[in-house]
C-alpha cells in the first residue's frame, strides 16, 4: 500500500515561485489520487507485493497495463519532484555536481538553458529531467507519466510541466515557470546528493 509522502517544507514556504494553493491541489489532489488509483488497481496482483521500481519497470512495455504503470510512475515522478525544491532555492551548485555540468555542458548557463529548453519543448503534458547515464550527466524530457526510470536511468533532478504545475501561478508562461523553478527552487544539495 502506497501513502503520499510528507513535504519537507510548509505549503506556504515555495511563495510567491509555487504558491500554497498550487501545493495543495498538487501534492493534497493529484499526487494522492495517483496513489488511490495504483493502490485500487494493484489490489490483490503480484504487482501488490512489488517496489514502485519494479512496478514502473514491469508495466511499461504493456499496453494492457498502462493505468498501473500511469498511477505508478506519476507517483515515483512526484515523489522525486517535491524533493527537488525548497524554499530559496536555486543559487549556487555544490563543486562535485558543478563539476559534472562544465564537464558536459562547458557552463552552468548552457546548461540552464538545455534544461529550461526540454521542459518548454515538452508538447503537452510531461516532464523534464536531469539524469545520470553511464557515468555522465544528461538531460531529456518525455511526455505524460514517462521517466527515465522505464529505461532503467535514474534521474537525480525532475520539473513537472504538466498545467496543474504551474497554470495557477504563471497561466500560459510556461518558460517563466521553469526559470523560476532553476533560478529559486531547485534544492541542488539533494541533485547532488543522488549521484
Ligand atoms: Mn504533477
């Protein structure tokens, strides 16, 4: 059984970047009805008995199973997301992960724009995100519930761009969304944390 996981900072704290009432339909609503919804349909499966992983893992080839692994990988999505930001976030990289972006990138400015870049790219619902691959860092972006995580790469950093992320506090502009997000709530000591 699958329980929507605490924020580590109040519903209020991301203002004026994410506001409480964004939070609380986001995290309160949708977040939680991805996790009834798996919780209701792997209900008395194997699939029961499985890590979110391995679910996300079984059930993305098959069409047939495309509700539970929908539900399941907007849960892992989200889960990672929320602890991607914190109040006054943004600023400065910590060295190892800074490292690792002038490596791939040349700069941290090329590599704000490619990250910002997928994310506006991304035609309709999806995400954006920053993963490690064979040792090198690496961004993508893919539509719906999709993840890295289908194709066994784990992404260390995510942006949610569907509408309900970001249509209270910025309507349309969802390139000033996700400059906001870069510049004022990435919590880049968890990023770096998960390499
Ligand atoms: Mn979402």
């Amino acid at each position: 059984m699958f329980t929507l996981p605490k924020l580590d900072y109040q519903k209020t704290a991301l203002a004026p970047i994410m506001s409480e009432q964004t939070l609380d339909l986001h995290h309160g609503k949708h977040h939680q009805t991805y996790i009834t919804n798996l919780n209701n349909l792997i209900k008395g499966k194997d699939l029961e008995k499985m890590t979110l992983e391995e679910i996300i893992k079984k059930t993305s080839k098959d069409k047939s199973q495309a509700a539970i692994f929908n539900n399941a990988s907007q849960h892992w999505n989200h889960i990672l997301f929320w602890k991607c930001m914190k109040p006054n976030g943004g600023g400065k990289i910590p060295p190892k992960l800074e490292g690792l972006i002038k490596n791939k990138f040349g700069n941290v400015e090329k590599f704000r724009q490619e990250f910002i870049n997928a994310g506006i790219t991304q035609f309709g619902s999806g995400w954006c995100w920053l993963s490690i691959n064979n040792g090198e860092l690496e961004i993508s972006k893919t539509p719906n519930a999709e993840s890295p995580v289908m194709n066994n790469i784990k992404p260390i950093l995510g942006c949610d761009v569907w509408e309900h992320s970001y249509y209270l506090d910025y309507k349309n502009k969802r390139p000033e969304y996700l400059e906001k997000f870069f510049d004022k709530l990435i919590n880049w000591e968890f990023v770096e944390s998960n390499i």
